[in-house]
C-alpha cells in the first residue's frame, strides 16, 4: 500500500507554524507497513484541495488529511469532501452530544450554531469519533483510493490515528512487513563511518537498505527491511546489526529513535544511582535541555548553572577572576573550574563543562570562532578537551552540546567497569 498525507492550511505554507502531524502519521502508517508514497502542503482554497484529490485519485490506496475541520468559515475542508464525493452534509447524534457535553459540560457556557455544526458530517461517509475534541474524522472511499479526513490539533489527530484509524487499516487490509533498525554513532562524521563500513554495506541483502542520517556530532544509520515473512527480516537485521557492531562497536552509543546519546547517559546514570551537574557557557542551557528531555531525569540530574558572562562565572561559580584574565574566558583552565565548582556547589558525581566562542565573530586576542573547550569532571578527577567545530553558530552549539554527553558517556564507563 502506498499512502500520500496532505496537511491544509495557508499557517503552514507562510511558515507560521512547523507541520508535525505530517511525520506522526508517517511514522504509524510505517509501522503497519505502509509505505509514505509522498507529503503535502496546500492552501485553504477549495479549487487547489479538489485539484490535489483529483491528482491523487487512484494513484494512491490512501490519502490522509489533516486541517480545514474547526467551526468557523476558513475550515472548508468537509465542504469540500462533499463536493468531491456528490454527498451532502447530516447533523451525527452522537457526534453533537458529545460537543454538546464538552460545550456545557466542560466549558460551562451554551452551545452555539457554529458547535453544533461540528456534528454534520457527509451522509457517504464513516465518522471516526473524536472523544479528544469536538471535529470527527471522515473515512470515505472513491474506486480505489481511501480519504481519511482529520482536525489538524495534534493531540486530536494522534488519537484518531492510533484508535480509529490504524486498528481500522490492520484489520482491512493486508500489507507487507516493514522492519527498522536504527544504530546511533558518535564522534565520527559521516564519510568517515562510510569508509569503515563499505564492504559490509556492499554485502547487505537486497532486501535490506542502508541509510545515512548525519546531525553535528552524530550520525545514525538506519537498516530498512521489507518482505513478506517477519521472522526472516528481524533475523536478517539482527544478524547484520550483530556483524556492524564489530566493526564499529567503538563509537556505537545506542539503538532504535529513543536512543539518543541523552537517553543512554541517564540510563548509565540511573544505573549506577549516579549524580550530574551542568555549568555551561557557550551551549546556553542547551546540554541542561536535552538531559531534562527524557522522562525520569530527576533521578539523576541536580541542575545547571548557565554562566554565559565572565561576572556569572565569577559571582555563581566562584570561579577566581584572576584564572579568567590570565587564561581568557575560552580555555581549558577555565572549563575545568566550570566543571569542578559545579559538582561541588550542587555535590554530585559527575558535572559537565562548556566554554568556547559559538561565533559569529571573534574579539582580538580571543579564542576563535569554533574553539571550544569541554570538562568532565568524575567522582576521582577533572578531564578536558579541546576542539574546533568551525562555524556556523548553531553547528558549533548543537556539536559541543552533542560531544559533551559522548565524553561524559566515556568516563561513566571508565568508572563502572
């Protein structure tokens, strides 16, 4: 099965918001293994959503659409629906007494006209009921392609996907097994990785296909495998998996989405009951915001100090102004009192530093732009290191906050084996 998603909405195509249904989708069409034949974006205009499901009609087997169901005038997304199908509009009981429970039982205040007109639906078509909000989604079929209708609020879309529309898709249809294996590599680019797993990736099953994701500091190679039989594609990825893990064992730091290098060192952390601090300049809170990202870091991470100034660092970390004036502010002596007065004001077992100059420019007599300099200090010493991640400003934040977590991954393991 091949499936086209369709976001509506002018917000999207002026960049006033970021389409993430768009991906959500993807990814559960995906793991039922349906095929994302293409994605999106069109205008509120009546003539270009009838234009692109006239495009898609039997090209596809479903097209997903997501926006154009609120109340007021600018959502025409129904209206639409029913000009393409021949169809006309019917008030669903049960649809309006659900709006009408959360109007007055939820909001407290009474149902207007624009409410109740939630509850029409087009009289061809099956409602997905929305118990997350007042807009129903639309199931309707043409020859041989599916057009699902959703609201385009996130949370309501996720639920209509994961209990209305997939369940609905597994049960009617049959479809190929797609398996995915992503291994998360650090601290070596992406040409570099490719050479020392050449002969292994020219070795791969037809079946099975490599691809490249490469981010500042990390790269992440995602094994895709499609078939008919499920047993023989998860053994054939777990026996390539295996294989790729002895070339490059040394800089695999996690597997699957939700290992990121953040999620592997609060589980090393948790692990060992182990304890961590942040003191950082030139990555502004960024490495403090990936470590809280991941559900239960409480257990294990005290806080951050973001002493982006000289007088922070001196005033909060009590770090000696005379060690900054004679070392500068960018500089390993520098990062190693970061990181060893942080540990000890917030007494923990491990603290992380950063120092450098993210750029744009770079002041006379200063370190230049990309130097950075990262601490980590363990329960027995301080280590540092020293590296240049060029320009521009975001790849040097994004890169430091990134090696930071890989050499703070390294020590933890030092100290625990």
């Amino acid at each position: 099965m091949k499936a086209t998603i369709v976001t509506i909405g002018d917000e999207i195509l002026i960049g006033q918001i970021v389409d993430t249904n768009s991906g959500y989708i993807a990814k559960a069409l995906d793991r039922i293994g349906i095929q994302t034949h293409e994605m999106l974006s069109i205008s509120d205009d009546k003539k270009h959503i009838l234009e692109t499901f006239k495009k898609l009609q039997n090209q596809v087997d479903l097209v997903i659409i997501t926006g154009g169901l609120g109340p007021t005038k600018d959502d025409i997304t129904k209206k639409t629906f029913c000009d393409y199908f021949d169809d006309v509009l019917v008030e669903d009981q049960a649809v309006l007494a659900h709006v009408t429970e959360i109007i007055e039982g939820f909001y407290k205040r009474p149902i207007n006209q624009l409410n109740k007109e939630q509850a029409l639906v087009p009289s061809k078509g099956e409602v997905l009921f929305n118990k997350m909000g007042t807009a129903p989604g639309m199931w309707m079929k043409k020859d041989n392609t599916v057009f699902i209708s959703l609201p385009g609020v996130p949370y309501e879309m996720k639920y209509l996907v994961d209990f209305e529309i997939v369940p609905k898709l597994v049960k009617e249809y049959k479809r190929p097994y797609i398996i995915h294996k992503t291994i998360l590599t650090y601290g070596q680019g992406e040409s570099m990785v490719a050479e020392r797993i050449e002969t292994w990736e020219n070795n791969l099953p037809s079946f099975i296909k490599l691809a490249y994701l490469p981010a500042p500091g990390r790269v992440r190679l995602r094994l895709t495998a499609r078939g008919e039989n499920k047993d023989v594609l998860e053994n054939a990825v777990k026996e390539n998996v295996d294989s790729l893990s002895k070339i490059i064992g040394d800089i695999i730091v996690g597997f699957d989405e939700e290992e990121t290098i953040e999620v592997v060192v609060g589980k090393l952390l948790a692990a060992h009951g182990k304890s961590l601090a942040t003191a950082e300049s030139c990555t502004g809170g960024k490495i403090a915001q990936m470590i809280t990202s991941v559900a239960g870091a409480s257990a294990y991470f005290k806080g951050s100090v973001v002493s982006y100034s000289k007088a922070t660092k001196v005033s909060l970390l009590d770090i000696d102004s005379e060690l900054i004036e004679k070392n500068d502010v960018v500089s390993a002596a520098v990062a190693v009192a970061m990181a060893s007065n942080v540990k000890r004001l917030l007494q923990t077992d491990y603290a992380i530093a950063t120092t450098g100059n993210a750029g744009p420019t770079s002041e006379p007599g200063s370190a230049a732009v990309g130097v950075v300099f990262i601490a980590i200090a363990t329960p027995n010493e301080v280590v540092v290191s020293e590296f240049n991640f060029g320009q521009p400003r975001e790849k040097v934040i994004d890169r430091t906050a990134n090696k930071a977590l890989e050499l703070l991954q390294q020590e933890i393991l030092k100290s625990t084996h």
